[in-house]
C-alpha cells in the first residue's frame, strides 16, 4: 500500500458555520463544480450524509464515473469525508475550521489517498492533481462563502429571505449552522428509492 497526502490551509473572511455550510450544502456540488455532473443523497441526518457523485474524468473529461461518499461532522470544527471513486481508490479528506475572530476563520484540508497494486502508479501524478483540484474548487466555492456571509450579516434566512424593513436587515449573532441543511423536498439532489 501507498499512502499519498497533500494537506493545504487558507484564510477566508466568513465565519465558521458559513465554511460547514459550503460542504453541507450538495445541492451546489453540480452547479459550481464543472467537474461534478450529478449528486444524489442516499442518507443524511445531523451529523452525516451518503451520497453519490458522479464527475468527469480528469484529462478525459467527456467520460464519467461515480463515487461513494461519506460526510461525517466529527466535532465543531472537523469535517471527513470517506470516498470511494475511479479504480476504486479510497481516500479521506479532513477538513478544519478554526475561528480567528468573528467573521474570520482558518481553514485546513488534508487529503489522503490509499493506493494498492497497479494503483500505485497514480502516486506520481496524484499529488499535481491533488493541487490542482484544491486550487479549482476553492476558486469556485469563493464567491459563494462570500455572498452567503454578506447576506446572512444583512438578515437573509433560508427560504425565507430578507427583512421586509431596511433597518431589521443587520444581524450580529453568531452563525451558525444547523444539520442537515435545509432543502426543498423537490430538489434535485434528493434520492427516489
């Protein structure tokens, strides 16, 4: 067996709950990530969420494949997800959050990867890959951190928007998320079994 991580931290101008609510948030995953095409829930309570992802291949992107995850909110500050995806390569992705003041927040990704037999060979070009992936989905998910952090300091909830009076649109509470993230029962993410 050989094991490949990368870890990388960044910086960011949002609050905590709005981090854990970018990686809660599946119905996102298709829309902003060109490289996901589907998502479907196959479970999800408070603390975790199954899912199925299906994705472009890298360097091949008009085949897909698909991956079994698993999200798990290991305490107030630690997210892992379990996933199971192309040639059946398991990995863990650790993700941590600490609070550097009230709407600032560092936050830690660690990636490892779990490669066996022929798979090994994917360790050369991994860690590249691994970068790469980093750098495009935290380009992608940025302005989304940043417009929900905006709103929700102006009064925003979720399905049901914003204070019909101008001087109600300030709020100074902390913010926080609530598991599982709330959705429309239609949502596309949503499993028919």
């Amino acid at each position: 067996m050989k094991l490949v991580e990368r870890s990388f931290e960044r910086e960011i101008d949002v609050a905590p709950g709005v981090v854990f609510w970018n990686y809660w948030d599946h119905e996102h995953l298709y829309v902003v990530h060109d490289n996901y095409t589907n998502a479907k829930i196959l479970f999800e309570d408070e603390r975790m969420a199954v899912y199925l992802l299906t994705y472009r291949l890298p360097l091949i992107r008009f085949l897909t494949s698909k991956s079994l995850n698993v999200m798990i909110q290991r305490d107030e500050h630690t997210i892992q997800v379990f996933n199971l995806g192309l040639f059946s390569v398991p990995s863990i992705t650790t993700i941590t959050v600490e609070q550097l003041g009230r709407d600032r927040c560092r936050i830690g990704m660690n990636y490892k990867f779990l490669l066996f037999g022929w798979r090994r060979l994917l360790g050369l070009m991994l860690p590249s890959m691994i970068e790469t992936w980093n750098e495009k989905v935290w380009v992608e998910d940025l302005p989304l951190k940043l417009r929900r952090q905006r709103v929700l300091r102006h009064g925003f909830r979720d399905f049901h928007g914003m204070p019909q009076e101008v001087d109600e649109r300030n709020n100074e509470d902390e913010l926080e998320l609530t598991l599982p993230v709330t959705r429309h029962r239609d949502s596309p993410v949503n499993m028919k079994l």
